[in-house]
C-alpha cells in the first residue's frame, strides 16, 4: 500500500479494515468456510481453563475477521486487498472484576493460556475496584446461529466484476462532465463464534457492504473546484444491493433520486458529476433563518451525532470521552421527563433491522437483540447500556449492544442503529415541499463540527437547494446549519410518511481508547425543521 493510498483511505476511517495480525490471502479465500468444529474445541478449552481458574464468569468470542477492499480512479485500479485476521479473545471475572486477554494461538492450550492471563489481569485489577461487576442476568442461547440475510454473498463476486463496475461508475461520472472520478468498494464479512459460562454457544455470519464515490469537476479558468460524493449507504446486505433495482427507488422534487435497499451506482455518478459542475456556478448561501427540509442522505449523521453517541450511557456516566467527548443527556434528565423533541419525535434503537449495518442475531455478550424506544413522542425515556451497566438504570436486561471490532479487542457499549420513526399521517416529499415558503432542502453528508457535550453543533450538505413558495429552485452552496439539540429536535413540524423511510449510515464509525470501529445506521423519512439558523461557511471562514 503506498502513502498516497493510505491517506485516502485513512480519511475514509478506511484504516479501521486493517486489523492486528492482518494476513493478506488470495480472493479465493474469503470463501473457505469456518472451521465449526474447532471454533467449539478452542470455545471449550478457555471455558473449563476459566473454571479450573477460579473464574465466576467467562466469555469466548473465536472470531475470523474477512476484509476486502477495491480502489480505482478514472480508469485506473489503483489497489485491490483481500485480509483475513484470526483470534480469540477470552474475558472473565474474577475477584468481581473484569480481565481480558487474547491470542492467535489457535490450540487448546494457547486459549487456555489466555484464560489463566485474563484471570490473572482481573485479579490485579480487582485490588484497585470500587466495587464488584454487577451483570445482568442473560437466558442461556444454548447451540444457535445466526446469518446476515443475504442473496449474493460478496465475497463470491469475481473481483474482475466489482472493477468493472467501478470502472463504469468513474467513466459514467467522466462522460458526464466530471474531470476527475474515485470510487471504492468495502466488503466485510465476520465470521463470529460466542461461547460464555452462562451456557451459549453462537454461531454469527455477518456481512457489510459499502460503495463510495466522489466526483469532481473543474473550472479550469480559474481553478476553482467543487466534488459530490455517492449518495448509496452502507449496508448489512449482499452484493444485491448494487443491482440498481428501480422498485427501489422513487423521485424526489428538483429530480433527485431516492435510493432505498437497492443502489444504481452509475446511475448516481452521472447526476453527482452533473451537480458537481453546477456547483461550481452555484451562488454562495444567504445566512439566516430558514425551515430545513432535510434528506434521510443528511439527516443520517445529525441523528447520529446528537442522539445516537449522546444516549450511549457510558458517555452519560462520564466513562467515556473519546470522540468528541461526554454527554448533556444526564440521568437526571430522563427521570424529569426532559423534552428531547416535538411531539413528532420518536427515535427507536434497534439491533434486527433487516439490511442495516447494526443488525445481528446476538451481541459480543450473547444478548439476544431487539429494538427499544429512547424517546418516545419527545420526551427522553431511555439511553444504550450492556450487561454490566444495565442495573444503573434499574434494568433487569441487557439492551444487547456490546460489540468488539476484532478478536485481540475487548468488547464494550456500541451504538445500535438509532432511527427517527416515520410519521404516522400521510404525507410525500412533494406534500412537504409544497408547504415551505421560504427553506433549504439539504442532501447528502458533508462537513460537521460538534461540541464535547453533543449539544451545539453545526452540519454541511452534498446539495442544498432553495425552496421558494413551495418549489424547489435554485442549488446553492457554502451552507451548514447550527443546532442545539434539543432546539433543533424541537423544531421538527413535519416527517414524511413510511413510504420515504430510508437508512444512512456509518461504516467507520470511531470510539475508545484505544479505538475501535463499528458499523451503524440511522434511518428516518425526509423531515421539517421550522425556523434553523444557517451560516455561510465561506464567510466564516473568511
């Protein structure tokens, strides 16, 4: 890999693919199926080398980590990385606190050395605790498993077919007046085997897939240049999702097009190339008060940033301050019933959602997933917690959101997909448009800032048109627009109905120290914003 490919990738959070103890292995590879027998073997020897330990609890995670990635440029393949990372990470409790350790060892006796290792950490670490682990009771999963819903697995995808299509999507973006054109492929596939002492033995599949562009265009007069990036989500699906299937998909005011569980990558280059160019004549937003008709493509990373990351307990608690820091959402809040939102406002966390990056079976302590509300007609009801958090907020289960990024890392709260729930009457984008005298409607992510408590922040856009008299008109730039969250949620009148729900989200989403990544989305229908502040960027920065 050469430093130029590197950086790339590492803007991307693309860095989080290369795991520790990463071999490269041939395509072919990716195919050969875990070995289940030797997963239970290894899975049983750390267990009974807990117990002999003295251990009062323990848990295996085996797991064999699946990375590839495709980088092309115009007509050029720029690099192509199949990876493959093996382990097992063993943690327990001993002395009523935790241990962990993990090898790549992958014989009864490496594991079991692991096991006697974790104990041991536990034991030192048991000197300086506070107080004992308090873990919420679990039903044992006995013998199960679990696999990604999928039609194509991506894995089996020749790579000489996933070059042509990006080779396609560059050329469709360059035929249509873009001057330069990158696109990549990520294909993830977890291969997961759970043991614990609470009696389960799971067995997960799990696979990601994520198609990203960017396309630019060029005044060559004066330099100035100005990109648009992919619209497609991430997602927990097949290579089926980038079979461009047009039942998936409907149009939206000013001809944009809405992508649901199915992506036409070409078909989106085309339109980015020809906005790309339209942006470089575009006008520089006017500042001001405006009602925001905001995209799910948008609106994805305003729900992650400001109610997914500041409902995570372990940021309430003070725990955690990695990555933009703690959280405003204190425990106090929920037991006064604080007003997270409008009255419209129902966000829902969620681990089974069929083709969202969250979704598994079980989590990285065996919990059972399932979805839970968080705030329920605007009032804040509910945050994320783990096995050994749930008795803080008077629970009696986990909410199954535990998730380690690799074998050699421990496993610790993570975001579940957190989404805004659809309106309930019916209303089309169209309807809600229509409605807007004066307004911006706002696509795609782009540059965000927020504060160490997640509660003022300001998000950019892909595309942002203006909405004049209920009609979409011309495409302006140099916008992002401020919240405070709980104005912000406040402020929402309107949310499209199921008909318009979509999922966004996040492939490399960061936390920890060290950090770890995990893959999240975030759905919603295209929602109203009365009365949000919106600063020209350009101004700002003088």
């Amino acid at each position: 890999m050469d430093r130029r490919t590197f950086l790339q990738w590492s803007a991307l959070g693309a860095a989080g693919l290369l795991l520790p103890h990463t071999r490269l292995i041939a395509a072919e590879q990716l195919l050969v199926p875990a070995d289940a027998a030797r997963n239970r073997r290894l899975a049983d020897a750390a267990l009974a080398a807990a117990k002999a330990g003295g251990a009062s609890y323990c848990d295996v995670r085996v797991g064999r980590y699946l990375r590839q990635f495709v980088v092309t440029r115009e007509a050029k393949v720029e690099n192509v990385v199949n990876g493959e990372s093996t382990g097992v990470g063993v943690r327990v409790i001993a002395d009523g606190a935790w241990g962990f350790a993990a090898t790549n060892t992958l014989t009864s006796d490496g594991v079991a050395a692991a096991a006697r290792q974790a104990i041991a950490i536990a034991r030192a670490n048991a000197r300086l605790a506070e107080r004992p682990v308090q873990l919420a009771p679990v039903t044992p999963a006995g013998q199960v498993s679990w696999r990604t819903p999928i039609k194509r697995n991506a894995m089996e995808v020749p790579v000489a077919e996933k070059v042509a299509l990006l080779l396609d999507v560059n050329a469709a973006a360059i035929n249509a007046g873009a001057d330069f054109a990158a696109s990549r492929l990520f294909a993830i596939n977890e291969q997961k085997y759970f043991a614990s002492s609470d009696g389960s033995w799971i067995d997960q599949d799990i696979h990601r897939l994520w198609l990203p562009f960017t396309v630019t265009a060029v005044d060559k007069a004066s330099g100035k240049f100005r990109t648009r990036d992919g619209l497609g989500a991430p997602v927990g699906m097949g290579y089926e999702y980038l079979d461009g299937d047009a039942a998936q998909k409907h149009r939206l005011p000013g001809g944009l097009t809405a992508y649901g569980l199915s992506y036409d990558p070409r078909e989106d280059a085309v339109a980015a190339a020809k906005q790309a160019r339209a942006k470089l004549s575009a006008p520089s937003v006017k500042p001001g008060k405006y009602d925001l008709v905001i995209d799910p493509s948008n609106l994805f990373l305003t729900i992650h940033e400001s109610v997914g990351h500041p409902l995570e307990l372990d940021r309430v608690l003070g725990y955690e301050a990695n990555y933009a820091g703690t959280s405003f959402a204190t425990l106090d809040k929920r037991d006064a019933g604080f007003r997270w939102g409008s009255p419209l406002v129902n966000f829902v966390a969620d681990k089974t959602r069929p083709g969202s990056l969250g979704a598994v079976g079980y989590d990285d302590e065996g919990v059972k997933t399932k979805q839970w509300d968080l705030v329920r007609d605007g009032i804040l009801v509910d945050y994320q917690c783990t096995r050994d958090q749930a008795h803080i907020l008077g629970k009696t289960e986990s909410d199954g959101c535990s998730y380690a990024d690799a074998w050699s890392s421990v496993q610790f709260q993570r975001m579940p997909n957190v989404s805004l729930a659809a309106g309930q009457q019916p209303l089309d984008v169209a309807q809600m448009v229509a409605g807007v005298e004066k307004g911006l409607y706002i696509h795609g992510r782009a540059s965000y800032s927020i504060d160490q408590q997640r509660y003022n922040a300001q998000f950019g856009g892909q595309l942002i048109y203006e909405i004049e008299h209920g009609q979409v008109t011309r495409l302006v730039e140099d916008g992002a627009y401020q919240i405070r969250t709980p104005e912000f949620w406040n402020s929402v009148s309107a949310i499209c109905d199921a008909r318009d729900f979509r999922l966004g989200g996040s492939f490399f989403d960061g936390k920890g120290q060290p950090s770890q990544v995990s893959a999240v989305s975030h759905g919603s229908a295209t929602t109203r914003f009365d009365g949000v502040n919106v600063i020209n960027t350009a101004r700002s920065l003088g």
